[in-house]
C-alpha cells in the first residue's frame, strides 16, 4: 500500500510539474506575440482614420490638414465639440484679418468628446507640420477625467505607458487593446478598401482647408450636427440640469483627492501640451463656451492661469436662441461666438511669429 501511494503522489508531482511548464510556455508565448506586435509596421494615416462611422470621423480630416495640406495655419482650435460647433474659422479667421489688416488663417482642428490626451497628440502632430502656428486655442470643459478614444487608437506603445495611472479608468485597456490595435493596422494595411480606409491621400475626396463644420453635417447613419438647429427654452435647460447633475455625480467619490490625482490625465497632458508650445514659441489661450443657463460644469479657471489667459463667453449662457443643444451653440451662436473670440484674440496676434523674433534680436544686437 505504502508503495502504491509513493507512486500516486510520484504521478500527481509530475502532473502538477507539466502543468506548470504549460502555463508557462502560454505566458511566455502570449508575452512574444505581444512584443512581436510592437515591431509591426504601423501605419498612422490608417490609424487616424479609425472613428470612420462614429461622430469622431472627421479625425481623418485633421490628419490630413495638418500632414498633406500645405495651406498656412495662425491659430489652431483644438479642443471638444464644443469647440467644433462654436468656432466658426472662417468667420473668426475674416474678423482677424479685418482688424488686424492682414490675412490670418484658422484651422479648428476639434472633435467630437473631450480628452486632453488626444489634443496633446493633436499638437504634437500641428507643431510637427506647422510651424508657422502663432496660437493655439485650446477648450475649457470643466473638470474632465476620461481619455479620448482616439487617443489609444494613435498612440504609440511609449505614449500609452506614460499615459497617468493614477484615476484613470482608461490606462489598462487602452494598453491592452495595443497588441489587437497593431495586427489590424496591418491587415489594413494590406487591404484598405475592404476595412473602408485608404493608404494613400486623395485630393479629391479631401474635405478642404476651410472646412467649417458649424454650418452643419451628417455622420454615417445621417444624423444632422451642427447647422441652424434650435431647441426650446425650457427643455435647454433641463438637459444643462442633467449635465451638470452627471458631472457632479460623476466627480464626488474623488472630491477628496487633490486636483493632481483627481484630474490627472488633464493635468499631465495640459503640460505637455504647455511644454510643446513653449519649445516651439507658441502662444496658448483658452476659450470657455458656456452651458446654456445659470448652471455650468465644475471646473476652476484659475488652473489655466500659468498657461495662457482664459477666454470666457459667459454672456452666451442667456440667450437660448443661440443654441443646438445644453453645451452645443448652432450657427448663428457660433458666428456670434467666433466674432467675440476674435476680439479677445487680437491683442495676441499684434506681430507675426516672424515679426516678434526679428524684434527680439534687434533687442539683442542693441
């Protein structure tokens, strides 16, 4: 008996040991097809085509102003749908050249959905192919906590692992969808047509340097955005209500934390995006579109302070004819928008890039 149980414990050591190796050999596997993934070729046009079908589509449209359109660019929009439907660039852009006697050229670079890390990707691409950007105009939203989609799509694997860990709800997933992220940019790759993207930049199906998209347009599944579109007074402000309900609600377990750990992936990109205009010597501003009613989104605006001035339209808030939606004003709010910007603008477009670094080098010689 003492025999027979030797050799039963002899078998389960053995057992226990292959499954062990198994186990083993799976990590070590799932960990070399994971690395494998990172030396995939990757294509970025193809990656910044991947909200095709969603609200965010016109990320395409951003890639290709910024990387294939050689048209001048003298202050960027780079921020949320707010953003997107309150900045007119061609009505901001002629209202500057009027008063400022020459011709300045707008480019509202916003997408659908906040997210500070994606706008950071977004100038670092516009400082890259632009460098003649005197201004970048960035959003204020109030506290915002979440990662933008497109962020993990354009990302690299070094951006992804430098992304804020602490609050964020997004660092694991955003990292674990890299390795799936890559394998398709490749089959993409190698079949555009049938995943509905393009390698290759089409003049013709270029949406244009001007493109404006508070005149209004329509996603894939035909839904109308932007444009003249109204909405009754009282059922504004309900909605405004709700918004602002959610983002408290959403906000109140980290009340306690301090603004660092709290509003991590806006504070870390915010200085990312403050050191990559400082290096290029670009100026940053900071525009705050109201809700519509007495009721706005949490947020401090003296957090901005040491990057730039804020520039807040907080007269639009009583007028509901001017707005779509709570936070989305329509075309005439947005021309009216544009024309009050551009005012708060100018004083900081008193000199060319050009202009400003002769004069500090006259200075210098003197």
């Amino acid at each position: 008996m003492s025999v027979d149980n030797d050799q039963d414990r002899a078998v389960q050591t053995l057992e226990g040991g292959a499954l062990w190796r198994l186990w083993l050999g799976l990590g070590a596997g799932l960990l070399g097809c994971l690395l494998l993934s990172l030396c995939l070729p990757f294509d970025r046009y193809i990656a910044w085509q991947q909200s095709a079908g969603t609200q965010m589509f016109h990320s395409r449209w951003i890639y290709e102003r910024l990387n294939f359109d050689p048209s001048p660019i003298d202050i960027a929009i780079i921020g949320s749908s707010r953003l997107e439907s309150g900045i007119s660039p061609s009505v901001l852009a002629q209202t500057l050249s009027d008063r400022l006697g020459r011709d300045i050229a707008v480019a509202n670079l916003s997408i659908v959905m906040p997210g500070r890390d994606f706008a950071d990707t977004i100038t670092r691409e516009l400082l890259a192919t632009h460098p003649e950007v005197q201004l970048i105009l960035l959003s204020d939203d109030g506290e915002i906590t979440n990662s933008h989609p497109m962020f993990k799509q354009t990302a690299s694997a070094a951006q992804l692992m430098r992304a804020p860990l602490l609050v964020n709800a997004h660092f694991f997933t955003n990292l674990l969808a890299l390795p799936f992220r890559n394998i398709a940019n490749v089959a993409q790759q190698m079949h555009p047509a049938w995943f509905g993207v393009t390698d290759i930049f089409v003049a013709s199906d270029y949406p244009g340097t001007g493109l404006d998209r508070t005149l209004g347009y329509r996603t894939a599944d035909g839904t109308l955005v932007n444009g003249e579109q109204t909405m009754a007074p009282a059922a504004l402000l309900t909605m405004s209500r709700d918004a602002v309900a959610r983002q408290r609600a959403g906000l109140a377990l980290l009340r306690p934390l301090p603004d660092r750990y709290r509003l991590a992936i806006d504070r870390h990109y915010l200085a990312s995006i403050a050191r990559r205009a400082r290096h290029a010597d670009v100026s940053l501003a900071f525009l705050s579109l109201p809700l519509y009613g007495p009721l706005q989104a949490t947020g401090d605006r003296r957090a901005y302070a040491p990057f730039g001035p804020v520039l807040a339209l907080d007269d639009l808030a009583r007028h509901p004819e001017l707005y779509q939606s709570a936070a989305h004003l329509n075309r005439t709010g947005a021309v009216r928008a544009s024309r009050a910007a551009a005012q708060a603008i100018a004083p900081l477009l008193v000199r060319t890039k050009g202009e400003a670094r002769a004069l500090e080098q006259g200075r210098g010689r003197s």
